[in-house]
C-alpha cells in the first residue's frame, strides 16, 4: 500500500518499477534479483505468519500453499490490469477493491464444491 500511495503522486517512477519488476530486461534481470532478495525475505515471512493461521485443506501444507502464493505473486498485477481493463491508472482505493476481488477468487476459487 506504501509503494502505491507513492506511486499516486510519481507515475513515471510507477512505470520503471513495473517495467524493472514485471517486464524485467534480460540484461538487468540478475542485478534486479539480487536486489530483490530482502524483499523476498520479507515477503516470505509475511506469508509464513499468514499461512500458519489459515484453514488449509487437508491435502496442502503451509509450504505448498506459501509456494502457490509466492507464483501468484509474480503474476496478480497482470491479472488485475486484465480483470478492470477499463481502470488506465489505479488509485488506492481501486486497487485494494480490485485486489480484494482477486484474492477471494484466488484463495477460495470459483466453483462450488461437489453437493454431499
């Protein structure tokens, strides 16, 4: 949410992260992991603490879950851009909307599950 509010007031920065992060170019691509490597860290705790307080299904673990999640990451904003594709520039308050959408769809899926 910090990143974004950032973002709100310094768009073209906005496009260079994005650019660095989710159109990483091939020649910069190994410096921009290292980079990310505290960010990862970070991340991954952050999930680890989450994961340990869900519900999960009988057949996941918390490793798998955070593993899931972590892929998911990579692509979410790519998911979001496609799923309001109307929306050029997010605010803060479409983005969490957005976000809150996806998440439910991605934690909880689409499809009921089979009658008993």
């Amino acid at each position: 949410m910090i990143r974004e509010y950032y973002f709100q007031d310094h768009p073209l920065q906005k496009r260079v992260f994005e650019s660095a992060v989710l159109r990483t170019p091939k020649h910069l691509s190994e410096q921009i992991q290292i980079l990310r490597i505290p960010l990862k860290k970070m991340n991954r705790d952050f999930l680890s603490k989450i994961t340990a307080q869900m519900k999960l299904r009988s057949n996941l673990d918390a490793e798998k879950v955070m593993r899931y999640l972590e892929g998911i990451e990579y692509h979410f904003w790519t998911v979001a851009e496609q799923y309001e594709p109307k929306i050029k520039e997010y605010d803060i308050h479409t983005m969490l909307k957005t976000a809150e959408e996806l998440l439910d769809m991605i934690l909880f899926g689409v499809l009921r599950e089979k009658d008993s």
